[in-house]
C-alpha cells in the first residue's frame, strides 16, 4: 500500500488514476482501512490540480458516498482522517494548491459522509430502524469531542469559526447523555475561551440545545 500510495504523486495521469481506483477497491472491501490514506484520496479529489483529470475526479465523487454508505466500521476510518485532513488545510502554505480548497465545504462533506442515515442499513426495515433509532451513539457524537478540543487547542485561530459551524451541523444522539454531559463541560469552555462575538452567539445556541436534552435525563430527574 505503501509503494502504492507513492505513485499517486506521480505525474502520468492514466497512472496515478489506476492506482487510485485500486485503492478505493481495497478500501470498499475492508481488504485496507488506512484513515491516513482516505485523507490522501480526499485531499486529491479537492486539489484543483486535478481538475483536467475527470475520470479520477469521477472515481473519488463516486467512491466517498459509497464507502461511507457500507457499514458504521467505514464512517469511523472516515471520521479517524477527519483531524489530520482538516490540519493539512489550515497549514498549508500561500503557495500551496491546497490553500484553494474551500475547507468549510471539506468539513460539510465529512459532516454528510458520517451521518447515520448514510448508511444503507439506516430504516432497511422496521426492527433495523428500531435498532437505529435506540442506538445511543453515533459517529456524530464523538466527532463533536474531537471538533471542540481542536477549537479548544487554538480558541482564537483563524479556523475556529469553520469548525464551530462543523459541531452546529453535527447530528447528535439526543439520549445519549454521557456524551451529552462532557459536551456541555466542552461547550462552556469553548464560551469562555471565545472572543468573537458571532462564534459565541452560535455556540449559546449550541449550548441552549444540549441543556435542553439534558434536562429529560431520566437520571437527572431521580429525587
């Protein structure tokens, strides 16, 4: 995989296309589970120097949906390249490539590929939906603690306000209260740490929301 991945460097096109479409076959039957290359395909697929390349670009649009489509194991590799992939785009350099990708549209998309109703087997049936609707945890739940402690890390970065939109969009399981409870110690520290007023103001509204849920904690409501 590792020699593999190098030739995605490579300036033969027909070349660099084959290998990606390898990958992304050995990526879709679990044969692989590299965050770190699912990272490498999605940085490719945004990168406008390969733009000219439309069958790679097709093989990727295609890939992503897909692949996060299959099975939760798929959308946790996905969540896994989230961080590193979001710190290539803030870091890079004025001259890179990579400084012309939208990265808010790069976080969206992360937020879309891990969504529960991705996944095929979301409401197949009824006892499925059931399941799914019970479920008390999602991909969405732990990338919100992953989101806020990179805020956390650098509270006045330039990136803090396209990462706070990210945790508004996020789909949180609103039972889950474990969860729940040490996103609100999160959320309240973010508020505290945040000087921007409009960042603030989303987060207020953010925090409003898991107090809410919060408050029909059956354990929370014992005498």
């Amino acid at each position: 995989v590792a020699i593999l991945t190098k030739i995605l460097d490579e300036p033969d096109m027909d070349l660099r296309t084959e290998v990606a479409e390898g990958l992304c076959k050995l990526l879709m039957i679990s044969a692989i589970s590299s965050p770190k290359l699912l990272s490498r395909l999605l940085l490719i697929w945004y990168n406008p120097m390969t733009e000219s390349d439309s069958k790679l670009r097709h093989i990727l649009g295609t890939f992503f949906p897909l692949y996060c489509s299959m099975s939760k194991f798929h959308q946790r590799a996905m969540e896994d390249a989230f961080v590193p992939t979001m710190k290539i785009l803030f870091d890079a350099p004025v001259t890179s490539p990579l400084a012309e990708i939208d990265v808010e549209d790069v976080g969206m998309f992360f937020v879309h590929l891990t969504r529960e109703d991705m996944l095929q087997s979301f409401g197949k049936d009824k006892n499925n939906a059931n399941i799914l609707e019970s479920s008390t945890t999602s991909i969405h739940d732990s990338l919100a603690i992953s989101v806020c402690n990179q805020v956390l890390s650098a509270p006045d970065g330039y990136q803090t306000k396209v990462l706070i939109k990210i945790l508004t969009s996020l789909v949180l399981t609103h039972n889950n209260y474990v969860h729940l409870r040490e996103l609100k110690v999160l959320s309240e520290n973010l508020i505290g740490n945040i000087r921007e007023k409009a960042i603030i103001r989303s987060l207020e509204k953010f925090d409003k929301q898991l107090m809410d849920w919060l408050a029909k904690d059956p354990a929370s409501q014992e005498p």
